[in-house]
C-alpha cells in the first residue's frame, strides 16, 4: 500500500532538512517518523493521514504539557526547545480550526444525535472527534460539548 501523502511530506521535509544541514528540525521531523513507523510495525499497517494527524496530535499535546511543568520550574530554555518542537510538528499538520468553524461542527453533532443529556456526551463526541483531531484541542472542545449539555 503506499505511504499516505502526510507521511511522505515527512519524508520529503527530513531529506531537505538533511540538505541545509538543519539537526534540530531534523531531529523532530525523525522523532515523529519513528513514531509513525513504531505504530506501523507494531500494529502492521500503513497509516493514513488521519492516523499520521492523531499521532502528531498526542505529539503536541505531550510538548504542551512539558512546557507547563518547564514554565512552573522556570526554565525558559526548555520551554523555547519544546514550542520550537510544536511548532516543527505543526507546519504537517492541518489548518486550525476557528472558534465558529467548531460551534458549527458540534451544533450540527447535536442536530444529528438528540443529545439532552451528559449520557449523549459520547455519541457527539464520536461524531465531533474525528472532524477537529489535530486542527484543535480536544479538551476544549469537550468543555464546549459539557456546557451545552449542562
């Protein structure tokens, strides 16, 4: 099967960063390669791009929370290596969403569900999830979901 259009832009980004000798960026760009192929080869499949998008997701999450622990320890070199992190990894992922572009995508998740209640909370989860992974964070969307059914 061959590899899905994100992967190779990966790919295509390591090989330039190699060409202007640029180790940080392609220390990042690798790092997230292994993390793909480490999924591949443990779960033996080929990714697609929604899969790649998920990973590089849980990636910026994993640097976000980092850079909380540093800021609280006052380490602001830390801090910039691992925004720079963030920022390398989110050059591959999609556009963010704005904050109507996600009222829209959960108003029209609770058109389609009924939801009422908390206990709908996972049906407009399962509809909205899919649609902002990795173009927003998920915890916001989830307090956004719980406001409107409180």
């Amino acid at each position: 099967m061959p590899d899905s259009p994100l992967k190779q832009n990966f790919t295509n980004a390591m090989k330039d960063a190699m060409r202007a000798k640029d180790k940080p960026r392609l220390g990042i760009i690798r790092l997230a390669l292994s993390d793909i192929k480490r999924i591949e080869v443990d779960e033996r499949i080929d990714l697609d791009d929604a899969r790649v998008i998920g990973i590089l997701d849980k990636m910026v999450k994993q640097r976000r929370e980092s850079i909380r622990q540093f800021e609280s320890a006052e380490r602001a070199e830390l801090v910039a290596q691992e925004q720079y992190e963030i920022d390398v990894i989110q050059e591959f992922m999609p556009l963010a969403l704005d904050a109507s572009e996600i009222e829209a995508i959960i108003s029209a998740a609770f058109d389609e569900t009924g939801a009422q209640t908390m206990k709908d909370m996972g049906k407009v989860m399962n509809i909205v999830r899919p649609q902002v992974v990795g173009r927003t964070d998920m915890a916001e969307v989830s307090k956004q979901i719980k406001a409107k059914l409180a």
